[in-house]
C-alpha cells in the first residue's frame, strides 16, 4: 500500500526555518519514475504547489518561495525533506506531501499524506 | 504563472440533482487537468485525471470534460457522501496551479 506521512513542529515562532519531513511507504525514492512534491494549505484558502524533487534528485521550486525553499531526499530513510526560511504568520497552512503519479506526459497528486497543521505565532 | 479559476465558489444542490463545475485555464493547457475532491478536515483525493479519465475506485458518476482552457466536472444523481470541495488543478507547466476550489453544499 502507497502512503505518505507528513511530520513536524506544530507550532513555529515567525522568523524561525521549518523542517518538515515525509515518509514514505510502499514505494522507494530510488525507483526511476518517483517524483514528490510538497503542497500547502492556508485555512480555508485553496492549495499552492512548493516544491518537488525527483528520484534522480531534480528539484523544482515555486518560483514566489524559490529563495526560502529547499527540499531534499533521504534515499535510504524513504524520506523527503522540506525546509522553508524566515517563516511569517501567513506561511500557516496545513502542509501535504505527496506522490506524483503518471501516465505518458500526464501527471497528477495520488495519493497524498494527510497533511501536518503548522502555526506560525510567536 | 498559469490561473486556474473555478466557476461557482460555492453551489448548493440536493441528493439526486446532477452538478457541473467549471475550470477556466489562463491559457491553453491542452488535456493537463485533474480534479480533486476534499473533505473537512482530510488530505485532497484525486478523481479525474487528464481531463477526463477516472481514477481507479472513484464512483462512476463522476465525470470530467474539456480541452484548452475550458473544463467540466459534472457529478451525476449527487449521493451525500459528494458534499465536498473540488478543486481542479493544472500540470501543463511548472508550478502546477490549482483552481481557488468550489464548496458543494447539501440544499
């Protein structure tokens, strides 16, 4: 079974960096074809794409958090890290992680974590 | 960046009726669309994928349509477990975008 498992500090004081981590299960970082992307979701807001990372370690950032973003794997723990700098009260969001799937040149977000709440508040 | 923009916010039907929502594309992103369906409180679940294709496990009245820059969800003799939000999203171009989401209420 594919699943996703996000995990972090609930709560981060503003300005702070944020590590979070997503460990993945039924299936491997080092197959060719896996690809990983973090997600967010403000409260009650819609969803924003952050970064994704490839198993031939390909990484790709959305280009308005490029500067605070960086994410990485851990091939042999099966995890994707994310970190993001210089955190601000309107990073609150709950954040996903999750696989890309595809078919020729289509891809698409299946399955996704259930997603860890973090609060940006001093 | 590529806006996807939903059409309605919000809609309110009952169980049985047959909805169709919206997915405007800034520009044309072919067939690169997927629709998802969230619950309070849970992680997004896919259901259509390249503009039309139903994902594995996913009740076939769901349905999606369209090309370009203009797609269709349409959800068929709504049951109550369909109340949810939906959102559509693009993977023609990175970043991916998603649509802001469409909030289907019980009426």
């Amino acid at each position: 079974q594919v699943t996703l498992k996000e995990s972090g500090p609930a709560l981060v004081k503003p300005t702070q960096t944020l590590t979070l981590t997503c460990k993945l299960s039924g299936f491997s970082l080092s197959t060719s074809g896996t690809r990983v992307s973090w997600i967010r979701q403000p409260p009650g807001k819609a969803l924003e794409w952050l970064a994704r990372i490839d198993w031939d370690d390909d990484k790709f950032y959305s280009p308005s958090l490029k500067t605070r973003l960086t994410i990485s794997k851990d091939t042999p723990k099966n995890e994707v890290v994310l970190r993001m700098t210089k955190m601000d009260p309107v990073d609150t969001a709950t954040y996903y992680c999750a696989r890309m799937s595809a078919a020729g040149p289509y891809v698409w977000f299946d399955p996704w974590g259930q997603g860890t709440l973090v609060t940006v508040s001093s | 960046d590529i806006q996807m923009t939903q059409s309605p916010s919000s809609l309110s039907a009952s169980v049985g009726d047959r909805v169709t929502i919206t997915c405007r594309a800034s520009q044309s992103i072919s067939w690169y669309l997927n629709w998802y369906q969230q619950k309070p409180g849970e992680a997004p679940k896919l259901l259509i994928y390249a503009a039309s294709n139903l994902q594995s496990g996913v009740p076939s009245r769901f349905s999606g349509s369209g090309s370009g820059t203009e797609f269709t969800l349409t959800i068929n003799s709504l049951q109550p477990e369909d109340f949810a939000t939906y959102f559509c999203q693009q993977s023609d171009e990175t970043p991916v975008t998603f649509g802001q989401g469409t909030r289907l209420e019980i009426k």
